[in-house]
C-alpha cells in the first residue's frame, strides 16, 4: 500500500461485511510521509516512531485515538494527508476500545 492515495476514515470495498460501511482500523504511515515530527507527540498511544526511513505506527497500540479522541490526533496534524487506515488490520470500533482498556490497564498496573 506505500504511496496509495487512501484517505481516513477508510471505506472498505473489498471486504463484505463493512461495504458501504466505515471500517475503524489502526492507521498506516505512507511512504509519502516527510518526517515532519508533528505526528509522533500528538499520539496518546505511543504508537508512532521514528522508523529506518520515515515514521511508522505499531498496529498493536495504535486505537485511531479511541478511547482519547473523536477523530485520530496524527490524521488531524499530518501536513501531506500520508496517514490513512490500514485496511490489511481492520478492526471495529468495539476492537478498538477494548484495545485502548487494555493498553490504560497495563500502563496502570
């Protein structure tokens, strides 16, 4: 997917169950990306790094900003629109949230 033009909140055509629906999923960094360093802070989660060649997003902890936010922080700041969903980790909102308690229970224990 590096370079496709996708936008969030991502429409899933391929997959039965969610056409014509909003997929929730965890978010994707393209290779379009120009290491802009606005991402990285705004994410509650963590979940974006400095990778070998531009920043990533670790699926295991990123929620879209569910559970912190109505809309994902780094979509919101990206200044090149190169953060879309990942549509190969489809996950639903309910996923998501139960994703986001598990990270707040293990940053709490």
């Amino acid at each position: 997917m590096k370079g496709a033009a996708l936008t969030a909140p991502f429409f899933c055509p391929r997959c039965p169950r969610l056409r014509g629906k909003m997929a929730a999923m965890s978010l994707i960094i393209l290779d379009t990306c120009v290491n802009c360093d606005v991402c990285e802070p705004v994410c509650p989660n963590k979940a974006i790094s400095l990778g070998e060649v531009y920043y990533e997003i670790n699926p295991d902890l990123c929620t879209e900003c569910v559970g912190h936010f109505d809309v994902p922080q780094c979509v919101e700041v990206c200044p090149v629109e190169c953060i879309p969903g990942d549509p190969d980790r489809v996950e639903s909102r309910e996923q998501l949230m139960l994703k986001y308690e598990h990270l707040m229970a293990k940053a709490a224990s």
